[in-house]
C-alpha cells in the first residue's frame, strides 16, 4: 500500500471523525436548550446565553467559509516527511477527537458552547467531575489542542493553518469558563482545581 493510499484513507476516516463530533456537539446544544439560563462570566454573546437555534445556522455559515480556504498549502514535502507528519499526525487528530468526545458525553446536558469573551452556565448547573474531568479540568480543550496540530500535519490546508493559529485562544475561553464556574460553585469549585490541573493531566 503507498503513501498515498494510506494518507488519503487516514483523511477520509478523520473527516468521518469530525462529522461525529460537530454532531454530537449539536445535539448537546439541542438537549440543553430547555435549561434555564444562570451565572456568566464576561461579555457573552447571543448564541452562548442560550441561543443555541442561532448558533448552529451560525456555525454552518463559519464551516462553509472555512471550505473556501480549504485549499493545500504551497509546500512539496519529500516521501519521508510526508510519512513523518502522518505517523505524528494521525495519533495526535484521533486521540484529540477522542478526548474531544469523552469530555462532550460526561458534560450530558451541562454542554454549552464559550468564546473568549465570555461563558454561559445554566440555573441547575452542575459541577462535572467525572470521566476525562478527574484527570483535567479542560479535557476538550486539551483535545481540541491534540486535533488542531495533528490535523494540520494531515492535511497541511490554508483552513488548518487558520484553526492552529487560533489554539492560543483556548485557554482563553478556558479561563472565561473557570470564572463563572468559581463564582458559582464556591469552595467546591477551588477544592477541585486543586486537585485537578488545568490541561495536563498529573503523571504518577
């Protein structure tokens, strides 16, 4: 089986990937949308106090745009890098999405959507500790990290240089997060991230 063979196959499968979660994303949205809205922290904008019917047209809207840029980047890259940049890539995209994943099905109905600007809980929001949570505090963000790089050494895209570009910004929307989480959770909220580090999970 050639290079070629092999890094068309990977791509497929890590579109199929994609699809799934951008789907259960959601239909998390959808599944929430009947909780009553809470604390927030920062400037949220429309669609993350709730508004999920708008943020899914939305959303559609930014994926089309970031077809349009889909285009490959001008670099010929020798056989062995190519092969490098699949062996690294494609553990680092799928254990992302997978990561990704876990974290969105232990959040159940407490998934909502965040940007830097602000985060948006629910009145009867719950504090999620379990699954990926008791190793990080921020599973899917850390996941989300994982995906971007190894989905940039596996397409190699203008769009997947633009979605790299913008890692940086998930700790921000992280920190947005933990702001409405401490003022609601108290003493519950500090014991935990104590305990629990922020991205990378303790060893040992």
């Amino acid at each position: 089986m050639t290079l070629d063979t092999v890094e068309k196959w990977v791509r497929r499968a890590g579109g199929i990937g994609v699809l799934v979660f951008v789907l259960a994303m959601y239909l998390g949205l959808a599944r929430a949308a009947h909780h009553p809205l809470g604390r927030r922290s920062g400037q949220a904008p429309g669609f993350v106090r709730g508004s999920w019917a708008f943020y899914i047209p939305a959303s559609l809207v930014g994926y089309g745009l970031l077809a349009r840029i889909w285009r490959p980047l001008p670099l010929k890259l020798p056989q062995t890098a190519r092969a490098a940049a699949l062996i690294v890539g494609a553990p680092l995209y799928f254990l992302g999405l997978a990561l990704m994943l876990w974290g969105r099905f232990t959040l159940g109905e407490m998934y909502n959507v965040s940007t830097t600007m602000g985060a948006q809980l629910y009145a009867d929001h719950r504090l999620v500790t379990a699954g990926p949570f008791r190793l990080m505090r921020h599973p899917m963000y850390l996941g989300g990290m994982l995906a971007e790089v190894g989905a940039f050494l596996l397409y190699r895209t203008w769009g997947t240089l633009f979605i790299l570009i913008n890692t940086p910004l998930l700790p921000i929307r992280a920190r947005r997060e933990e702001e409405a989480l401490a003022a609601e959770f108290g003493e519950q909220w500090t014991e935990y991230a104590r305990r629990v580090p922020m991205l990378l999970p303790r060893i040992g």
